[in-house]
C-alpha cells in the first residue's frame, strides 16, 4: 500500500507499506524476510520501467517495533531503472 506521484520521468511512492495478512510485524519480516523484499522491490521496479519511468522513488518507515537495523527509521531510496 502506497500514495503514487507519477513525477516526469520518476514513480514515487510515499508512506509505503507492506502488510501480510493475518501476522504480526515479527511474524511478517520472518515470512517475507530480504529474499521476498528484494523480489518485491524487482517487480516493482521491472513495472515502473515498463511504465516509462526511469527512477523509482520509495519513501517509507521502519515500524517502531521493528527487530531491524533502525526501528521508526525514515528512509528515502531513489533507484535508476
């Protein structure tokens, strides 16, 4: 789930979110863990490019209770496609 803003030659997506439904945070990152996310991330890249767009631009949060890196950690990553 995201907010779009076609933006010339850039796709954002602003406040992204990825929910499974049925399980928790924890549960979630151990389902879809980096392999799901990476495949995620490609087919949405491999969509925005055939769209025409040539960056793909995904702004989003870490959740609060996140075991990750940097939980509530804002990030915003621009990808050539």
């Amino acid at each position: 789930m995201a907010s779009y803003d076609p933006n010339g030659e850039t796709l954002e997506l602003k406040d992204a979110a990825l929910y499974i439904d049925g399980l928790d945070n924890k549960e979630a990152a151990r389902e879809m863990g980096t392999r799901g996310t990476v495949s995620l991330l490609n087919i949405l890249k491999d969509r925005a490019r055939t769209e025409g767009f040539k960056k793909l631009r995904i702004q989003y949060q870490r959740t609060e209770k996140s075991s990750s890196k940097n939980p509530g950690h804002t990030e915003d990553k621009t990808m050539d496609l």
